[in-house]
C-alpha cells in the first residue's frame, strides 16, 4: 500500500486510518531482516500500534474541529487495531524469521555450553595432574627426609598416608584418646631427631635440629583443654562440637641450637643490628648461626672473629636448610619475610619477625628488645600463626600434553595476574576446581591468601580476613563492571586462570610482587593451597597480634571520638 494510497483511506475511515498507519508502523520497524537484539514482541508491537492510533486519533479530530477523543471509542479501536496487528503478523514473514533467529542463538547457545564443557573438563585434568604433582612430590620430600635421618625402610608407598603424616599429624596417643592423660592436647608435627652427623657446607658442627610439638590452647589459657571441633553426628543430629580457639602453641622438645638470619639489604641500621644479634645468640645462647652469602662476606670482611657464622653457596644447599634451622630471624619489613618464606620450596621453620620496615604488618617484635624476645622464644612456649601459602604451576599451552611442566611457585601474599605494560583490558577466564567462575575484564585478578589480605588485595578492595581463616581471595583489579565484587573461596579449592585465546594481549603473573612471567594467550596459571605453611612466631597471640597489625599498621576505623556535649536521648 502506497502512502498516497494511505492518505486518500484517511480520509473515508479513522478504523481504517489506524489500520494503515498500523501498516506503515509495522514496515518501518521491520523494514528488512530484523536486527537480533530489536526483534519486537508481539505484544510489544500491539501496544505501539494502539499508541500510535491515539496520536492519530488525536491529530486527526483537532484537525476537524471535533475536540476530545472519547474514552469508549479508542478501547474499541484498540481492539481492533490488536485484531488487525494479529492477522498483519498471520501474513507477515516475521514468524519464520523470528524462528530462524531463535534457532540460530539456541544452536550458539549449545555450542558455547559444549565449550565451556571442555574448558571445565580440562581445567579438572590438570588440576588433578598438579595434585598428583604435588603428591609426587611429598614423597620426594619425605624420601629425602627419609635418607637424611639414616631410615630408608620408613618410606610408605601410601601417597594418601604421606601426605596425612607431612602436614599436621596427630600423634598416635591423640588418636587413642584425644586429650592424653593430662587433659592437654599435643600434636606432633616434626620429630627431626637426626640420629647421625648431617653433612654440611664448611664442615662446621650444626647440633641435631630441635623437635617441638603444637598443641592448641583454648580461650588465651596456654595450658587449656583441648577441645575437639570435629563436626559430630549423633542420632540423626549434625552438630559441630565446642571448638577452642585454635591458638597453636609452639613447645620446645629439645632446645633449638640453630638460627637462620634473613636480613635486608642496603641498609645500615639492619646491618649493625645483625651483627649485634648474631654475637649475643652465639655468645650467650651458644646458638649456630646461618646467614646469607653477602651478609657473610660482609660480616667477615668486618672482623674475621665471626669466623664461626654458617652460610650457604648454591641451589643444593639452600633446599637442605630446612633440616639444619630451627628458627628464622628477620631483620626488614614485610618484605623480608616474604623474601625469607620464599626460600623454603617445602617445610619452613619457624619465623621470628623483628621490625626494621615501615609498615611491618608481619613483623610483630620490636628490634630495640631482641633480647627479651629472642630469650622467651627460645626457651619457648610460644603462639604461632600457621600462615598458607599458595602453590602456583604456570602451565603452557605449548607444552600443553606434558600438563605440569614448570616447578610450583610458592606465595605467602598472592599471585597477581595484570596486564602489565598492555595497555588493553586483561581477558582472563576463571575456573574454580572444574567449574567456571568468570571473565575477569580489567587490569587483573589478585588470588591471594588470607595473610596477603592485607597487603595488594586489600588496596584492591578486597577484605581484609585474619590469617589463620581457611580460604583464598579472589579480587579483581579495577574490574571494568559494576558487579565484580571480590570474592572469599574455601581453602581446598583449585583455581585455574586462563588468559584466553582471544586475548588481545598477554598476562603477566608475579609471585609476592616478585618474578614477572608472561602469559601468553593459551597460557593457564594453577593456584591451591600448599602443604607447606609459614610458621610465624607472635608477640601474644595470633588474634591479639592481627588485630594490634591493623590498628597501628593501617589505621584501621581510626575516628576522633565523639565528645560528651551536645544533643542526648
Ligand atoms: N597497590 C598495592 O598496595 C600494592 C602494589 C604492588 C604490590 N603490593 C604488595 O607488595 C607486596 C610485596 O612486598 P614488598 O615489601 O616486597 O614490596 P614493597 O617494598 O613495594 O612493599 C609493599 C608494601 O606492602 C606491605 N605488605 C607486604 N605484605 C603485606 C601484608 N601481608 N600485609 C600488609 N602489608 C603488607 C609492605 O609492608 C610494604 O609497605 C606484594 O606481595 C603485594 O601484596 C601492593
Ligand atoms: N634478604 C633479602 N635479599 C634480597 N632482597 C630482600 C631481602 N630482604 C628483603 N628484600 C627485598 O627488599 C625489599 C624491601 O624489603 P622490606 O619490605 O623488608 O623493607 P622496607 O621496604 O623498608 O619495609 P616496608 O615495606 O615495611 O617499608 C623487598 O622488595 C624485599 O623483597
């Protein structure tokens, strides 16, 4: 129908003007094949009919002089203008192409589930490689601890027992009865009794490494009742038991004979108070004393009487220090401890943090009285905080059929995966053990422990979670969406970060702000929680020491109180 057409019909009938512009309404909507996203409902298309046939109506009444258009003619005109819409749409190719297009995106639909099915498949794949990966490799550990202590016949092919005995063990008479004889809940975790001389770099004597057990205090009483906090199931009835306070205490068996100072570098003040340190422990404890490479040479360049100071020269070396420690010391920030627990690839001693940084949130001992700290942590008994680490694989899509193929990084902090110098958004898919979690579109995703909370996830926007909370961080990095908020995973989860083969750039992962890696696109990045925790000594306890670290560290809720004058209840 032509619009001159149109324009003579007007004249003769307003039904039929209401038809006709119905007509012309429906051709310019859909003057071709529809847009996907436009397509217009019935109804939708109805309604504007019925609209427009008001306007109409109302143009073309004022136009002859006849004022207010009335109520009951226009709902009949609606209906029949919702008639005449229907039988329109009856002959109209609109339907058929409206089913073509609800096929097609049914069919996209399919093939991005089929997609997404391999992606999780695969992600489970490695995930399960990196476990066996990581059991695998606590039997080399414990082979080697094994072949270290002279006792090669306790090697258990049991993967399942092994890694049960080197993460933290409850000794066979907590097993029997949990709470012993004395009511006191011990937990053996090491019992490096070496029975014969360990061999050693520059063939000093090193005593035998201490043993110590773990027992958890309750309510700050150090001496507490442990209570257990298995969740029970009584006559039908799921119930978690009273728990303590899960404050781990650190006792002494045999006394510790050897420390390990880890010291930053390029500064005075650290170093003078190394020396310091190191001649009082060795003076007055009778304390074996490692220290790094450089600060050795340093030390004996000085004055050749610390001659009796340890060190180490390679690779090898390093990997045996963990059998030889008892103790860490740190002079630094946090910086220092991180640098100190990345050292360790498995057990890691105990660590005493003294404070020489700036905002030392994991340094809790006061340098100016390492005496009195040092002498009540080696005489012992101490609170710890068993901080997590995460064990990370970068896995290469270009050596893809070997699954694992790189050593794991160890964090105390967080992974980061940005966009380094890319000036693009990062594209990075998210799986979380075999399931999909999101797209992050941004600058990039920080998957961090609960003691990194408070480091680069927190200046994020992430929460801030006391350390010994069992869970991952996941926070985005100026995510570019409103709804991106950070999230809190369970500890025994894998997350496997895909930089996508649509990227339009690479990633870049670092490990404690530390060791930029590329990835390309293709490139996958495994995190999971290790087995090999960060022992940090504390000041009082872990709760009084965490809560201390963001009062004084950060400020945190720092507000003048409001004063006494002034409008009352
Ligand atoms: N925007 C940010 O806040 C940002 C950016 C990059 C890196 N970082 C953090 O720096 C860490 C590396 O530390 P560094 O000392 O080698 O680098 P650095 O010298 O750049 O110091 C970073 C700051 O983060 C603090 N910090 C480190 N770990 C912390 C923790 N667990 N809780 C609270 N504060 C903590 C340090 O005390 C220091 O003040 C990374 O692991 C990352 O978390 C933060
Ligand atoms: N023993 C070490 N060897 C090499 N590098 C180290 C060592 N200890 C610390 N570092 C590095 O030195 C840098 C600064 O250390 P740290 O954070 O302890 O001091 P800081 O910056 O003065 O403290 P803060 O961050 O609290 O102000 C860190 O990047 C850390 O990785």
């Amino acid at each position: 129908m032509s619009l001159d057409e149109l324009a003579d019909k007007e004249q003769s009938s307003s039904e039929e003007i209401q038809v006709a512009q119905s007509d012309s309404k429906f051709r310019s909507l859909n003057p071709g094949p529809i847009p996907i996203p436009a397509a217009p409902s019935i109804r939708s298309l109805v309604d504007s009919v019925s609209d427009e046939r008001v306007d109409v109506m109302a143009s073309h009444q004022s136009e002859n002089g006849s004022g207010s258009i009335s109520t009951a003619s226009s709902t009949v005109s609606s209906l029949e203008s919702e008639k005449a819409a229907y039988e329109y749409l009856a002959q109209t190719p609109i339907k058929s192409t409206d089913a073509h297009l609800v096929e097609f995106s049914e069919a996209m639909r399919t093939v991005a589930k089929a997609l997404r099915r391999v992606a999780e498949g695969k992600a489970a794949a490695q995930a399960e490689a990196a476990e066996w990966k990581r059991k695998y490799e606590l039997e080399m550990a414990h082979k080697q601890q094994s072949k270290i202590k002279g006792c090669g016949s306790c090697v258990s092919n049991d993967l399942d027992k092994l890694a049960s005995q080197l993460t933290l063990e409850t000794s066979a008479s907590d097993q029997l009865g949990c709470c012993g004889k004395h009511g006191i809940c011990s937990h053996e975790v090491l019992q490096d009794v070496v029975p014969g001389p360990i061999p050693r770099p520059n063939h000093k004597m090193v005593g035998r490494k201490a043993s110590f057990k773990l027992s958890w205090g309750c309510n700050g009483d150090k001496n507490g009742q442990h209570k257990h906090d298995f969740v029970s199931f009584e006559k039908g009835d799921i119930t978690t038991a009273e728990r303590s306070n899960k404050q781990i205490l650190l006792k002494w068996e045999s006394p510790p004979q050897t420390v390990l100072f880890i010291t930053k570098p390029n500064s005075n003040n650290v170093h003078v108070l190394c020396a310091e340190m190191v001649r009082w422990l060795k003076e007055h404890k009778n304390i074996n004393v490692f220290v790094e490479p450089r600060v050795s040479k340093e030390l004996l360049t000085e004055d050749s009487s610390y001659n009796f100071i340890q060190t180490w020269d390679n690779d090898e070396e390093i990997k045996l220090l963990h059998t030889k420690v008892d103790l860490i010391v740190t002079l630094g920030g946090d910086g220092t401890v991180l640098w100190a627990a990345s050292l360790f690839k498995g057990p890691v001693p105990p660590v005493v943090a003294f404070s020489l940084g700036s905002l030392g949130f994991m340094t809790p001992f006061p340098s100016e009285q390492y005496r009195e700290c040092l002498d009540n942590v080696l005489n012992g008994p101490f609170s710890i905080t068993l901080r997590n680490r995460l064990q990370c694989h970068v896995i290469r899509d270009a050596a893809k059929d070997e699954l694992v193929t790189e050593d794991p990084i160890l964090v105390l902090n967080e992974v980061t995966i940005d966009r380094g110098i890319s000036s693009y958004l990062t594209y990075l898919e998210c799986y979380c053990d075999s399931s999909f979690v999101t797209c992050v579109q941004g600058d990039g995703l920080i998957i961090s422990t609960t003691s990194g909370s408070t480091a680069y996830s927190l200046a994020a926007g992430g929460s801030m979670v006391h350390p010994q909370v069992p869970g991952i961080l996941f926070t985005p990095i100026c995510p570019h969406s409103l709804s991106f908020r950070p999230l809190i995973l369970p500890e025994y989860v894998t997350l496997r970060v895909q930089v996508p083969y649509n990227s339009r750039g690479h990633a870049w992962a670092s490990f404690d702000g530390k060791d930029r890696r590329q990835l390309s696109p293709g490139d996958a990045l495994i995190c999971s929680i290790s087995p090999w925790p960060v022992p940090t000594a504390c000041v009082m306890d872990s709760t009084t020491d965490f809560l201390r670290s963001i009062q004084e560290g950060l400020h945190w809720n720092l507000r003048k109180s409001q004063s006494f004058d002034g409008p009352r209840d």
